[in-house]
C-alpha cells in the first residue's frame, strides 16, 4: 500500500488488545480463571500469544459467541460456560471478560453473573466482571480497568493493618520477583497485585494442575483498603483506571505513584517509596548496587554514545526504558507506543527540553509508520517486544527484546531489567547488541573486500 486514504487507520498496530491484559491481570489472582465473553476465535488468539511467550499452557475459557448469538443475545452462552468452567476447573475465583463483540451487541456482563449466582449454587466463587472492548484501548487500559474492577468489587472496608498495597504494571515474572526481594529487603508486609511470579512461570512439577500455585490471595485483595499506603508503579495512568487513586478516593489509603523501577532516576524514586512507607535507612545492599549501576554507565558510555534507539511498548515501559537511554547517552530517537497517551508526552517534555535533537514520540502509533520513521531517523537499535521484528528481519537493525510479547527470543518470562542491578543488566544487553552488529558487519565487509573478489 503505498498510500493512504483512510483516517485514522492503523496498519499492524504497535498495541495489542484490551482483553489481553484483563488475561495477564486475572491470571495474578489465586485459583482464578477467566471467561473471555466472546468468540472462540478471540480466546484461542490470547492463548497462542500467552503460551509461546511464557512457554507455559495457559487456559482461557469462551463463551464462544456466534451468529444466533449476536441477534438474541449471549446470555445463556456465557452461563452455559460459567457452568461447564466451574465443573472442570473448580475454581475459587471467575474473571469475567468482555471482548470487540460482546460489547457491540451490549452485553452487559454483571447482571448476567449476578443472574447465574441466583440460579446456580455458586458459594464460594467469587465472580468478578471487567468491560475491555478490543477497540477501546490497548493490553494496558485492559489490565489496569481489569486491576481497578478487582479493588472496586472485591475490597471491602475492614480493620487496619501494617500491610502495604502494591499495585504492579506489566513486567515479567522475573521482574515480579525481583521487586519482592526489594519490598523484602525493606521489611516491607504488602499485598501485590497481580502476583503472576509463579502463575506464569511455574518451577517444573510431575503433576499437571488446571490451574497453577500461586497469584495474589483473594482475601487478601479483600482487606486491601486498611493498608497503611499503597504503591502504584506506573506513571502514565489516567486516574480513571487507576486501582491505587480508587483506594485514595473511597477509602483514604495514601498513595506512592513511582515509575517502573528502571535507571538510576526511577529506582531512586521506588527505593524513597519504600522507604517512606518503612520508615527504615537504605539498606546496604542497594547503596552497592547502586554504585555498581552508575560505574557500569561510566564503561559503556564510549559504547552508549553511539546508539540511536527506537524504544516502543506500553507507555509505563517506554517511559521507564527512554530514561535509562537519556541518563547513559543514548540518543532515544523514536518513543512510541500503541497506546493514546498524553501523560507520557507531558512526562518526556522535562526530560527532553534541553537535547539538541528532540525525540519523535508517537502515540496511538502503528509500526508502518514507526518503520517509516526508523528508516528516516537511521535508527542503529529497536528496544521493545516482538511486534516490530519485522524491522529486523528487514534492514538488520538490532533488537533488545522487552515487554509483551516477546516470540523471536527464548526466555521472556525470566528476563529481570528492574532495580538498579537489572538496569545494568538492560545496559549490558543494550550496548553488546551493539557490539554483536559491529564485529559481525565488520567482518563481512573484510571478506567481501578480501576474499571475494571476482
């Protein structure tokens, strides 16, 4: 297609689907599974990514829509599934999903569960419902409206605890478990959600379980209004589908709003969180990672200096990684995300005020025109998941890979770049995916010019 004329449209969007992360944010609570209320189509295209990107078997459920469906209604499809859902997983924990058509035909979710309860004996389920059309954002509205529906409908106001609350992004299992050792490190007692560190990255086990170990404990999302604080990473989020502002607001429960914990700047900010909320010194440890970090950034920086990055994702990522690149050198040359958001912009605009040549930032972008400009831009470096490898595949431009999804490299789900000794290890990645293209070009070059010749 060489050009458009069509407003608005997006080719190959950089974004994957509001329903998608309702499926991440579910899959963090204990004994839960979801029932994606939709087509059989929808389910199977989340499983096939979940799967290969956690190389774990992951099960979604459907109330599989279809033409009758669409005319009458989907009532008795999704109770059906609630019925056959409940008989082969007993599951102490239902998430009720919306898909693109469920919410065309104007399905409305929460009085049909409530209608199931009433007819079937249902004790002991807690069924918890989310609104995430396909068109009506990205992976990331999906899993913070999922995370702010599961506050909203199962907290409830009870005695005060010395719990923290701490509302987590999307980052890998790795990195889940690499901010535990940090709230651990503090002394910290908290309550995480999600908690997909075991759920989808389970240790190997001789015995299959429907539904794995692991996930945040329902009754304990249930006291989560008598924390003391809670601590929301991520920055870009409109309050709206905000889990931590909805404590704030109905139940007075102060709020920490850090970013993702990458780069020197970022991780500082989490580490102040924790320790206001644990009234503690810094514990050593991070003093010496810190240290560490900081004279990693002083070797590569001959290495770093050279980099012009095309940094796409999730806005809280992108944020988070566009830091690290500005604080080593790096010349983030593209900010993009799938995503519309204007918090991002507004965040960027202090960091970017004073580089000579300002960043592209690209909101609500598709990767045709990421590609164009990357092309424009002579991008050397892609750091962001597996949607723009075709960028690679075509003009041998580098990747780091990052994110969700992550299918042209193995071990996703393990990757930690959080805190200051994983943003070493996301400096080390970034600069030897440098190197690897220099030696390699290098050498290719040397034999044509030597060797082959006609």
């Amino acid at each position: 297609m060489k050009s458009r004329n069509f407003t608005n449209l997006n080719i190959n969007p950089c974004k994957m689907c509001m329903p998608m992360g309702a499926a991440i944010a579910f899959r963090g609570i204990e004994n839960s599974m979801m029932m994606l209320h939709g087509s059989q189509g929808c389910s199977a295209y989340m499983r096939t990514h979940l799967t290969t990107h956690f190389s774990e078997p992951i099960d979604i459920a459907s109330s599989s829509l279809h033409e009758n469906a669409t005319i009458y209604g989907g009532a008795n499809n999704l109770k059906k599934g609630l019925k056959n859902l409940i008989q082969l997983y007993s599951p102490k924990v239902i998430g009720i999903s919306t898909t693109c058509l469920a919410e065309t035909i104007g399905e409305d979710i929460k009085r049909i569960a409530a209608e199931f309860k009433a007819e079937n004996d249902a004790s002991g389920i807690n069924i918890i419902t989310t609104n995430t059309p396909g068109y009506g954002g990205t992976l990331h509205e999906g899993y913070f409206t999922a995370l702010r529906d599961i506050v909203k409908q199962a907290a409830r106001q009870g005695p005060l605890h010395d719990k923290v609350n701490v509302i987590m992004p999307y980052v890998s299992p790795g990195d889940v478990r690499n901010i535990k050792g940090m709230l651990e490190s503090f002394g910290i007692e908290y309550i995480m959600l999600p908690d997909i560190s075991r759920t989808f990255d389970a240790p190997f086990s001789k015995e299959f379980k429907k539904i794995p170990d692991g996930g945040t404990k329902y009754k304990d999302i249930e006291i989560m209004p008598g924390a003391k604080a809670t601590i929301e990473i991520g920055v870009t989020l409109p309050d709206a589908i905000s889990p931590g502002k909805f404590l704030l607001d109905e139940f007075n429960i102060p709020l920490y709003r850090c970013p993702i914990p990458i780069g020197v700047e970022n991780t500082d900010s989490f580490i102040k969180a924790l320790s206001a909320v644990s009234r503690t010194d810094l514990p050593e440890r991070f003093i010496e990672e810190r240290g560490r970090l900081i004279d990693g950034m002083i070797d590569a920086h001959k290495l770093s200096a050279e980099i012009k990055a095309l940094v796409y994702g999730d806005p809280d990522l992108v944020y988070a990684v566009s830091c690290l690149c500005f604080e080593n050198g790096m010349d983030a040359s593209i900010i993009s995300t799938g995503s519309h958001s204007s918090m991002l912009r507004e965040l960027l605009s202090g960091k970017i005020e004073k580089l000579e040549e300002k960043p592209l930032i690209l909101d609500d972008t598709d990767f045709e025109t990421i590609e164009k400009h990357a092309l424009e831009r002579k991008i050397n470096l892609i750091i962001g998941n597996s949607g723009g490898k075709h960028i690679t595949e075509k003009y041998g431009i580098p990747p780091v890979r990052i994110g969700f999804p992550i299918q042209d490299r193995y071990g996703g789900q393990r990757l930690v770049y959080t805190g200051y000794s994983g943003s070493l290890k996301l400096l080390d990645d970034i600069c030897n995916a440098m190197l690897a293209k220099k030696f390699g070009m290098h050498r290719k070059i040397m034999l044509e010019k030597y060797f082959h010749k006609e």
